[in-house]
C-alpha cells in the first residue's frame, strides 16, 4: 500500500503494520447481516476487530463509522472502554477498513446515517469490551493459578489480592483463549465512562493541523483533478476543445469522463485554471428550463390534486366541512445545498493491484462496490481509507455514490496508475446537486363546534429524495415516500380525523438526504400548524400540547424540561423599540425525543435576531453528555441557516448561487445563545446528530408570531414582511 | 521560483506566479493544517499570519508572501500548547474541525491585538469565519478562556 508523503498524516493510515502483537477482540457478524452482504457480493472473511491491546498498554479502538464532528470516535471507543474496564488515558482509536465485520447491524452495510451509529452499536461495542475484559481477567488467573472469580479488572489492570498485571502484560495470553460465549455488561451503579463529558480523543489534533481530512491526503506523485461538469440537470457533454486547457502550465491531461470533462494537472491550482480554459459545449437534458419560480406554480397546481396516501384515519373532508373553525395554509421551503466546510474530494490510485481510494465518507460498502464497477474490478480489489470528515450532514452517503464514481473514472482516463484527487471546489459544491428538495405543503385543520381539534389533511408536494438510491424499494411503497412525510404520519395530535399524502414531482434536479432528511421541513410545518391548532381551539400553544401528549410520555417530558428552563409563562425581558416573542416546538426524529424554545427579538422594519434557544433532548440512554449538548448546539445552527437565508434558486435550469456569499450560511454574529437539557433515561440510545434540528425553524417562526402577529409559511423567512 | 519563510523554514518552491499562498501551503509543501474552504476570502479555513496578521491564503497570491514571516497553524506552537489552542482543546470546540485552523489562527491574531475583547469584539473579529457545524458558542467562550489564561 502506497503512504501518504504527508508529514502530518496519522498513525491510523499504517492500518496492519502495528497489528504485531497484542490481542484482537472480533465478533462474527450475525447470519441475517451476512446474508444481507451476500447479496452485495461482499466477502465475509475478515479480521472482525473492534479492539487491539498493544504489550504497551495502548488500547487502539477500531471505529466503524464515519466522524464528522458528531464525536461517534469518542463514543463508541467509551462503549468500549466502558466494559474493558479500561484505563481512558490508554484508548486511541483508528477507522475500519471496509469488511463486513464493521457493518451497521441493522442496514448490513457500512454506513453512517440516521442518527443511527449509537443505537446499532451500543450493546455490540459494549460487548466487545466485556468480551476483552472476560479474556484478560482468565490470562491473569491462569498466570497466578487462582480461579478468575477472585480477580477483577479496574482502570487496565487485573488484580487479585496483591497481585496485578497491566493488560498490556496480559494481551498475548488473553489471545491464546477462546472468547467466551457469553458476557454480562456492567450495571449502570458501576459506570466509570458512560455518561461522563470525557474530551473527545480527536480534538488535540484538531487543534493543531494534524487531523488528516480526504482532502490532506498527498500521494507521491499524485496529480489533481477538476471536473467541469454539466450546468444543468440532466445535461451531458456535446463536444469540448481541451486546446485551453492544455496550453496552462501543469495541466497533465484533459479527459472526457461520463459526468464532463477531467483537467488533471500537477497541482489544483492549475488544474482550476485549466478548467476556466476548457471549452465544452453542453447537449440540455429534458426540462433544463426549470425555474424555482416555475417549480412553485407547478407544485401549487399539484397540491390542488390528491397525493398518494400515507395515512388516512376517519374522514377527513367531512369534518373539515362541518368545522366549527377551520386554517387552510401553504408551506414553500426550497432546494438546500449541505455545503460542508470541507468540499468533496477522492483519492484514487487505480492500478494493476487494484484500486485504493482515500476519502471521507459515510457510505464505504456502496461506495466500494460503485468503485469496483466503474474499475471493472471486484469489490475485494477495492480499499478505501476512510479519513476524518470536514463535515457530511447527508452528502458524504451519496445515493449514486457520485463523487467516488467520478473519481474512479478520473483515475481510469487517466490511465497509468498514477494516483489522482478529484477535488470539488466551492461553487461544484453549491452547484453540483444532490440537494435536500424543495417542497410545498398544503394543510388544512379545524376544530368542531366544542372547539376541540377535529381534522386535519395534509398534502405534501416535491420529489421523492429515495428514488434512484439504494434503499428506494424499501422506502418508498405504494407511491409513498417515506421520508417525505416522516414526522407528519405519526404526529402526536392528530385528531380522528387525519389523512396525509405524498404528492410526487419527478424533475431532473438530483436530490439527496440533508440532516435530518424529511424532518427538516415536516417539523416546521407540523409544529407551527400545531400552534394554529392551539389557537383555534383557544389555548395556549403549551397547554394545547400537555392535552395531546397524554398518551406521548417522552415529548411531555421533553417539554416540560424546556418550559421549565425557559421561564415559559413569564413576561419576556422587553428592550427598548423591538417586538420580542417566545416559541416553542416538540418533535421527534430517529428515535429520539426533543424540545426547543426559541426567543426573538424583531426589529421595526421586521429584521429579526434570535436571541436564545432552549432545547431539551431524551436520547435514552447517555453516552457523553457533551457531545450530546455539542449536537443540540450544532443542529440548531445548522437549522438556524436555512431560517434566516440559505437557499437555492433556479433559473433557465442553472442554480443561481455559487460560494458563500449567495449561498449564506449562519456566521457567528447570528448564533444564539443555547442551553441544553438532556433527559436521565434508561430507554434504548438513540440518536442525536439530528434531532435537535426539526424543531428549530417552527420554534423560531412561533415566536415570530407571538412577537409579531404574522404567520410565517415560507422558509427563509421574509422579514419584510414582519414589519411593524 | 520563490523563496518563502514558512514557519520559520526557508522554501524555495517552483510554482506559477499566480499560485495563491494557500496551495502553495498544500499541494507544495504539504502543510495541510491550512484549508480550502471558498476559494474566495469568504469563508476564512485559510487564514495564516502574514507578519503576525491575519490573511486569507487562498486569495494571497504566493509572490506576495515573499520576503514575509509565514506563520501557520503547524508553526503555532511547537507542542499544540499555545493558550489558544489549549483553550479550545479544555472546551471542547471542534466538531469535525476542518475549520478550525482558521479559526485558531483568527483568534489568535485578534488575542494580539486585543487581549481582553468583549463578545461583540470576538463577534466582529471572528464573523469571517465560518463553522457547519456551529460550533460558534464554543469558540467564543474558548476565546474567553484563552484570554484569561494569557493575562495571568
């Protein structure tokens, strides 16, 4: 395997070469997951390690998923450590290779998404320590000859009596045993790690420019490439004259590849500049007029016809009929673009060995085996080094596995074994699809003649993100895609009668899983008509929800911690000449449960600051509190975005913004204060990368309307409108 | 060819003249601490000391760093002690860090020149750069601890 020649590279990139020695804890995946790989052609032989015991004392914990930022390198190294009975200041951790024995136990493939990677791992990491623990305990016995009942393990020692050994100085003898059938975990009364705010293990070299991303990885002799890749969707290269290209010092070769045409050069900058230099001409794909003003008049047209039904309870329509009150709303929300501070990047190096691909992503099975086709080679000839991510938020687990496809076909124009990097720069990025979709949602609820909630029908209009991706059949099923009314169809006050549609638009516009997918515009419709609701029954929007969450124990908790943080009832601090309001929204996504209060100022002239966020979260069971309060703190900016300005705009086909000064994200200026509650719970661990998300914009937009009277329904906000 | 002083180091490097800082730093020298994020000074990933003030290295042109001390996230400090970076490590900031040299680098530079700032000057000072992951409360709160700890 080729090194990387970068100086500040990690230790993790030597993969086997510090494997001498030590002991190797690995599980054999269960039949149901193997069969599921099966079908993906995956070889099941594997090396199946979670944790390796240096004779030093280190403790090296092998992660199976994708950091990128969500701190899941340091928690599940502390599952581990946990049940080890480990020494902290002793555990590192490296990424897996690609092996079935680093499957997500319930996708049966590599994958990091969902907010899934505590709750499939929990009892498999926390096993993996018990199981080490168990070996060590039995080495340390034998070596005394006493029975392993009498020892016991404690901060990387086994001890029995006076005696004691390091498990470093057990390690060679622990793997001579057989690994117990059988484990007991820890009880949560001897708990030393689990549900500490330990640092995380990744942040010194984070600090220090050490930390390797895709984008740091240097290969002897490596080139870089750029990708001049169609300006509207659908679209396909004509023709292209690469003579300016060629003409730019350092430019190494220009190369058609299926998605455009490759400038492959010495180094970015000249690959940059030949692209500028390249002349391609572009064949149109059908539809390449669109338009986002367009788009809204034909989604209208289509909310006006029913949608393919996800839930139907009661009968709707007639209740709406003989609503005593009743709120018909449309909800606009456009195209997103994840824009992580790191833009994709690929490193292959394609030769008669095989293919090697250094990148960040959160999708290696799928990736792997896109790679494998693309290279005409099996699965097994392709590795992939999964390096640091410099954020994913969704794009990294490419649907069609894009940016990993493309630069294998990069490496094959290229020819000759030499390693390339496909780089995006900034405005691919923001250009380049895969966006979260546009939507549009039309909504009607009322209350009968007692004033109690009585109907409510809800049609939400847009492409269906699953289609053209892996789990397509799975997701989407009798026209339904799941994820396009998820957080509506189990909405916790839907009255007797209720009914939801997915009403599908197929447009060339390539579409993709942004955080918290479906959740991301459900919630901020379903939590501000819950606040119509509460006003048409006549209460308080939080009086309105304790009645409904009766049989919902976990939002009902959730909420009362952040009314209670929040001073939910008190008369806000008032500052001179601005409206200032308090929202609340509750949602739950991925399995976990969250609660936010938002507190706004609005200016005169409607332009808005969000002052304060309070957000309570029951993830069940705690692994790092800190990083759980770091997502709430992260979801909430990264939900806050779209709020205030983010967003896409498409003209003639071409999408309008290009970096980041069209394309606005949040800036520190604009962050809120917020203050993090989590629930103390026993219950199952969930996620938490993305539920603190969902409840952000509708809490924000009720609290616009309590400090401005205004409805808001089209998301960014326009604050023109909220003028006094 | 251009001769610059890197951290101290003195390079001779063989680049077109256009070359800006930022991928001279990284696709020559491979001091990759130093990030791409935009291109076009909008993000702040890039930013390095040029004589001890900030700049933005991918709109620097190479040429114009010349003759200049060079300072960059790997050349902050010899052990990742430096208050600043001890600040963020104490509080937890990064996420998945791939901003965080540029955000280091700033506060740093704005420690320089204002050892005791309030949160409106760290707002000011540190808007230019920018966090996906938000880690924005944290960064402002370790620029508080950095500055407390420099005083003492």
């Amino acid at each position: 395997m080729d090194q990387p020649i970068n100086p500040s590279r990690r230790s993790f990139l030597k993969g086997s070469a510090v494997l001498a020695g030590g002991l190797i804890i690995g599980f054999h995946i269960p039949e149901k997951t193997r069969a599921a790989d099966a079908a993906g052609s995956e070889q099941t032989f594997a090396p199946n390690a979670f944790l390796r015991i240096a004779p030093d004392d280190r403790i090296t914990v092998i992660v199976k998923h994708a950091e990128m930022g969500q701190g899941v390198a340091t928690s599940l190294p502390m599952l581990v450590a946990e049940d080890l009975e480990a020494d902290w200041q002793k555990i590192g951790f490296e990424f897996s290779p690609v092996d079935p024995a680093y499957n997500h136990t319930v996708f049966g493939i590599m994958l990091t998404g969902g907010s899934t990677s505590i709750a499939n791992s929990y009892e498999q990491m926390r096993k993996a320590g018990a199981t080490a623990r168990v070996m060590l305990t039995e080495a340390a016995a034998d070596t005394w000859g006493v029975d392993a009942s009498e020892c016991s393990a404690r901060e990387g020692r086994v001890h029995h009596g006076d005696n004691s050994l390091s498990f470093g100085e057990l390690a060679d003898k622990a793997a001579q045993l057989p690994p117990p059938a059988e484990v007991a975990l820890k009880p949560k009364a001897e708990w030393r790690i689990l549900g500490k705010p330990l640092t995380r293990l990744d942040t010194p070299a984070k600090t220090n420019g050490s930390s390797t991303f895709g984008a740091d990885i240097y290969l002897e002799g490596m080139l870089t490439a750029v990708v001049a890749r169609p300006p509207l969707f659908g679209g396909r290269v004509k023709s292209f004259d690469p003579a300016g290209a060629q003409r730019v010092e350092g430019v190494v070769k220009v190369a058609e590849v299926p998605n455009g045409v490759a400038v492959i050069a010495k180094d970015f900058w000249a690959a940059q500049k030949g692209r500028k230099a390249l002349q391609v001409e572009w064949q149109a794909g059908p539809e390449s007029d669109i338009s986002s003003s367009g788009l809204e008049k034909l989604f209208r047209e289509k909310a006006q016809e029913s949608g393919n039904l996800a839930k139907k309870a009661g009968d709707v329509e007639q209740a709406l009929k003989t609503a005593a009150k009743s709120v018909e709303a449309e909800y606009l929300v456009p195209y997103l673009a994840h824009a992580p501070m790191e833009p994709l990047n690929c490193v292959v190096k394609l030769d008669e060995q095989g293919c090697e691909i250094w990148t960040g992503t959160q999708s290696q099975t799928l990736d792997r085996k896109a790679a494998a086709e693309v290279a005409g080679l099996a699965p097994e000839q392709v590795q992939i080094h999964t390096q640091m991510l410099g954020g994913g938020f969704g794009r990294r687990a490419s649907k069609t596995n894009d940016f990993v496809r493309e630069a294998v076909a990069v490496a094959k124009a290229l020819g000759d074994g030499t390693p390339v990097k496909t780089f995006w720069d900034r405005t691919d990025d923001i250009r380049g699809g895969y966006y979260r979709p546009m939507y549009l949602h039309k909504v009607h609820i009322g209350v009968d003649d007692k004033g109690q909630p009585s109907a409510w029908h809800h049609r939400v209009v847009g492409q269906q993100l699953m289609k053209g991706g892996p789990f397509e059949d799975a997701m989407i099923q009798d026209g339904v895609d799941a994820t396009s009314v998820e957080g509506i169809t189990d909405l916790p006050y839907a009255p007797a009668n209720f009914q939801v549609e997915d009403q599908p638009v197929e447009l060339p516009v390539t579409t993709l899983w942004w955080r918290s997918v479906g959740h991301s515009h459900t919630a901020f419709v379903t939590e501000t008509m819950a606040d119509e609701m509460a006003a048409l029954a006549g209460k308080d929007p939080a009086d309105y929800r304790r009645d409904a969450f009766q049989d919902h124990p976990r939002h009902l908790g959730v909420m009362q911690q952040v009314l209670k943080d929040a001073g939910w009832g008190k008369p806000l601090e008032q500052k001179g000449g601005v409206r200032r309001g308090r929202g609340l929204a509750v949602h739950k996504s991925f399995e976990s449960y969250c609660a936010e209060v938002a507190e706004v100022s609005v200016q005169a002239d409607g332009s808005f600051r969000v002052d304060q966020v309070y957000c309570a979260i029951d993830c069940g069971k705690i692994v790092n509190p800190d990083t759980i309060r770091a997502q709430m703190e992260s979801a909430i900016a990264y939900g806050l975005a779209p709020v205030l300005k983010s967003r896409l705009t498409l003209q003639n086909g071409r999408v309008q913004e290009s970096n980041f000064h069209d394309y606005e994200v949040l800036r520190m200026q604009e962050m809120p204060a917020v203050a993090v509650s989590i629930i103390d719970s026993d219950e199952k661990a969930t996620g938490v990368g993305e539920p603190g998300l969902p409840p952000l914009a509708p809490a924000v937009c009720n609290a616009l309307y309590a400090a401005t009277g205004k409805r808001v329904r089209t998301l960014p906000v326009d604050s023109g409108r909220l003028a006094s | 060819m251009l001769e610059l002083k890197v951290n101290g180091a003195t390079h001779q490097v063989d680049v077109a003249e256009d070359t800006p800082l930022l991928w001279v730093l990284r696709d020559h020298l491979q001091l990759t601490g130093t990030k791409y994020g935009c291109g076009e000074s909008l993000c702040g990933a890039c930013v390095v000391h040029l004589d001890g003030q900030p700049s933005r290295a991918c709109t620097t042109p190479a040429v114009a760093a010349t003759g200049r001390e060079i300072t960059t996230i790997e050349g902050l400090s010899e052990k990742g002690d430096h208050p600043v970076q001890k600040a963020w490590i104490e509080l937890d900031a990064p996420q998945c860090g791939y901003c965080q040299s540029g955000q280091i680098m700033s506060a740093v530079a704005l420690l320089n020149r204002n050892p005791k700032p309030t949160d409106a000057d760290i707002d000011n000072a540190m808007n230019g750069v920018i966090c996906r992951c938000g880690a924005y409360n944290r960064i402002r709160a370790a620029i508080h601890r950095a500055a407390e700890s420099m005083e003492g």
